[in-house]
C-alpha cells in the first residue's frame, strides 16, 4: 500500500509541478502538429507502396530460382 502511496504523491507532484504558470506549453496550437502527422502519415503509405513494388517485382522475377528435386 506504502508503493501505491508513494507512486500516487510521486504522480501528483509531477502533474502539479507541469501546471505552474511558467511550465506551460507557449506553442501555436494543434494545426501545426495535425500537418505534421498527417505528412508522416502520407510519407508512411508512400513507403508502403514502394515497398510493396519492390517486393512484387521481386517475386515476378524468375531467373535464378532453381526447382525443387523430385524424390
């Protein structure tokens, strides 16, 4: 019970201490961090979509796969 006590002061404290007047964020607001995630997220499916032609690209390409040996 004494650990949850501690974490809940140790908690507390830290929430407390982020709400003082000078701790507070001072930036623009959420537009410039929902283009950012919204860049990244469109930079994420571009990777995808190279990645994904690569890898077809690769499995169309038949020289050099030896086949199996019949038993």
């Amino acid at each position: 019970m004494a650990l949850l006590l501690n974490v809940y002061v140790a908690v507390t404290t830290r929430l407390a201490s982020l709400n003082r007047p000078e701790n507070r964020d001072r930036g623009d607001g959420p537009v410039p961090t929902v283009i950012i995630i919204a860049g990244m997220a469109v930079l994420a499916v571009a990777v995808l979509a190279w990645a994904y032609a690569e890898a077809d690209a690769f499995m169309d390409h038949e020289t050099g796969v030896v086949p199996p040996v019949p038993n």
